[in-house]
C-alpha cells in the first residue's frame, strides 16, 4: 500500500499527563482539557487522510513537528532558524508531541499505536507551524 502523507496546521502540541483523582475507594484518571481539545483538533484534521479501515499490521510512522518561531528574537537568529542551524531545545519534549499524535490517531488509522514498530521524530522550527505525518505499513 501507497504511504499515506499529510500535514496538519497548527502549533504542536504535547501531551499533557493524566490527572489520578480519588474519592474513597473510587480512582478516576482525567486527560487535562488542553490534552483533549488538541487530539480532538488533530483528528479532525486528519479524518480527509484516514484509510477505509484501521491498519492492521506493522508500521513505520514519521512525524516532522515544525515550531513556530519566537517573536522575541532577532532577525539574524531568525534566519538562521529558517535555515536549520538553531534547533528548538526547549520545551515541549519530543516523545510527548509523538504521544498525542500517535493516540489520536488510535482506532482510526490504526487498531493500537502498539503496531507502530518504527517511529521517525524531528522537531524544526518553520515559518508555518504544522505536523508532517507520514504512515507506511510494513511487510
């Protein structure tokens, strides 16, 4: 099968951790509002790329996240940026922004992201803050 390649607009976002709460014996574990509204936002997005049915076998997904650059540096460090020679080292971690796109994608393009066997991740910063994803089944 034919690779399936998209992009989707907007500033990554990271995953952020579920909350425990407990109320006598009873444990509730909360995904933060944020976490939600932005799988939700991502799958939407993405639903015009989804296959006819999940994925069932190995895959090799690749995510390239593109950060949008601060405005509060100059215009020399800018270029730079554009060009490749600044990184972004700061916050969020890179797993984290795999995590929400890998379980947004959970039961859509895929049946678990525990078929994704190869997981390619790069964080750059860009003009237009955006996801490259690209999802190849593996034989």
């Amino acid at each position: 099968m034919k690779p399936i390649i998209y992009e989707v607009l907007g500033q990554p976002i990271a995953k952020g951790r579920a909350r425990s709460m407990q109320r006598g014996e009873f444990i509730a574990h909360v995904t933060p509002e944020k976490t939600r509204v932005a799988e939700n936002s991502f799958l939407a997005q993405s639903l015009p790329y989804k296959p006819a049915t999940p994925l069932e076998g190995p895959l090799k997904v690749s995510l390239t996240f593109i950060m949008p650059i601060p405005k509060s540096k100059s215009k020399k460090w800018k270029g730079a940026a554009m060009a490749g020679s600044e990184l972004p080292t700061k916050k969020p971690d890179i797993d984290n922004l795999a995590k929400l796109v890998l379980d947004s994608l959970n039961g859509v393009f895929w049946l678990d992201d525990k078929q994704v066997v190869v997981l390619n991740l790069i964080k750059i910063y860009g003009a237009i803050p955006m996801t490259l994803i690209e999802i190849e089944e593996l034989p």
